[in-house]
C-alpha cells in the first residue's frame, strides 16, 4: 500500500529563513568540484527552485521532478514513479527521502541507477533539537557547532523518518547505497542536516 505523501507548498511563497539559506549554501557546496558545466543532472524535490536555478546559472543541464505541480517542475511525479527516459550525470534529493517510507528511497534508486553515470547527493534531517548554534571562521574555513537537546519525537508533520531516530541509523542509509553501487564518498553536517555524497561504482 503507498504512503500518503505529506508536503506544503506555502513555505516557498515566503521568505526562508537565514538557516533554510546556508543549508542551500551547503548542498552547493556537496557538489563543488562534481558538477560541471554542460554536465546534466535529475533532481527530486525541489522545494523553492534555488539549487536548480543555481545550477542552470552555471550551464548545468537540469531536470526538475516533484510530485507538487505548484512547483512548477519540469515532471510533475511521485519520486518512486519517476524513471529517466535517458542517461544524467548525476542526481540530487535534498530533504526529499524523510518525506516517505525508508524503504521507498532503495525503490528509487533503483529506478535510477541505471541512468546515473556519476553522483547522488542528497540531505536528510537529523532526529535532534539545536536551540544553540555557533559558526567560526577558521582562516578561510567555516565551522558549524551546535548544542543539540533530546527530542522524543519527530516534530514535523511531514516526517516519516529522520536520521538517527529509532532504528534509522546513518549505517543504515549508506547501506541502501552501496548495496546499488554507489560508494561513500563524503558527507557533512550543517545544525540539523546531514549531506552525502555518494559516486558510481563502475
């Protein structure tokens, strides 16, 4: 049986928050030295339109899908029926998975490994409170620190899940990877996102 999808639109309508903002930053930056000009790339889920656009302004070839017409995307599609009709260099979901069921996130995957050549980067949350967070600069290098507080439960109404509640471990989720060919290759942390990036096996 599918899962009802729970999602809003009206966030994209107002302006985001300074956080909402550098975790854009901090996707950007997951794909810095990845992504090239003319390469193309798929991406699922996506919210206000900023990576996309980014990525456009630096000729990347973009495909946008998302299951909100409202949105505006190039495909509008539920993630887990979404199958490219030919080969992108890479693929992104960034606060995309923790909106379905875990297991739903193998399902598209497979779905689109064989038309992957390159990269996955994707961002889910992280099951924790940050009430304090303090950014350094170190010479030319930022570093983000936090205070995180318990929670006993996922606050979003949209969650189905979030990294490191329950039994939803990050070992867990590299799995669901590297079991489809598609290696650790760096990740990172920003309050109360984490990134990764994972590249294809050939």
């Amino acid at each position: 049986m599918k899962t009802t999808r729970k999602y809003s639109s009206n966030w994209i309508h107002k302006l985001e928050t300074r956080e909402h903002w550098l975790s854009y930053w901090h996707q950007i930056k997951l794909m810095e030295g990845h992504v090239e000009q003319k390469d193309s790339l798929v991406e699922i889920g996506i919210g206000s339109g900023f990576t996309s656009n980014y990525l456009r302004s630096k000729k990347v070839d973009v495909l946008t899908v998302d299951i909100d017409k409202e949105k505006s995307p190039d495909i509008v599609s539920d993630a887990t029926n979404f199958k490219p009709d030919k080969n992108y260099d890479h693929f992104c979901a960034f606060e995309v998975f923790e909106h379905m069921d875990f297991d739903e996130m193998g399902s598209i995957i497979d779905n689109i490994k064989e038309n992957i050549n390159k990269n996955i980067f994707m961002s889910v949350p992280i099951f924790k409170k940050t009430p304090i967070s303090l950014e350094l600069k170190i010479k030319s290098f930022w570093k983000s620190i936090t205070i995180a507080t318990p929670k006993t439960k996922i606050i979003d109404p949209h969650h189905h899940w979030e990294l490191n509640y329950k039994d939803y471990s990050e070992k867990r989720l590299v799995n669901v990877f590297e079991q489809r060919d598609f290696h650790l290759k760096n990740k990172m942390s920003y309050l109360r996102w984490r990134y990764f990036h994972f590249n294809k096996i050939s």
